[in-house]
C-alpha cells in the first residue's frame, strides 16, 4: 500500500476517498528500561531505550493504520502523520492517521 506525507500521490489519480485512517499504539518500558533509562539521564544525552520504543511505536502505528485502510478497500494514505502524547508519566501513545484513498495510475 501506498503510504505518502503529501497530500497527493504524485503519478497517481485519486479515484476515491474513502475516509480517515488510522493506528494507535500505547506503549511503556518496563521497570529495568525505565531504571536503565532513568540512570542514563543524569549523564544527559540520547536516551536510547525510549527512542527505540518510540520507533518501534510509530512502525507499529503505520502497520495498524496500513490494516485499517486496506480494511476501507483502500490502496493508498494520503497526508500521513503523526501525533503523540504521554499517557500517565509511563506512556506514551503514538498515533499514524492519514486519508484513505483509491489511487490509480493516469
């Protein structure tokens, strides 16, 4: 399935608009990454087990809002974004929304 950030698929027709799309993912580090996380935040810097659940996270929100499209007879999102936001101070939930679409080739 197409997947873009713009708000056309360019070299593509839209034939039909389906509607939103979307996934959501809530995810939390266990107690060892939290520790683990928290003691590397005195040294300051990148904090590398949160930006991989955050990546993961976001691929996980892609795949679902993918799943949810192809659900609507979609092949294509159009305008593809992200939002975030803390659940509690041990979550985080990631949010992949964009509009589905028919597309065709001219």
């Amino acid at each position: 399935m197409m997947v873009v950030t713009t708000d056309d698929a360019t070299g593509h027709d839209v034939e039909t608009v389906l509607g939103p799309a979307f996934g959501v993912v809530v995810r939390s580090r266990g107690l060892g990454g939290n520790l683990t996380a928290a003691l590397r935040s005195l040294g300051g810097g990148e904090i590398k087990e949160y930006t991989e659940m955050l990546e993961d996270a976001r691929r996980s929100a892609i795949d679902r809002m993918v799943q949810n499209a192809h659900a609507m007879g979609a092949n294509a999102v159009v305008g593809m974004r992200f939002d975030s936001s803390e659940i509690g101070q041990t979550m985080s939930e990631i949010v992949a929304y964009g509009t589905a679409c028919v597309v065709k080739a001219p």
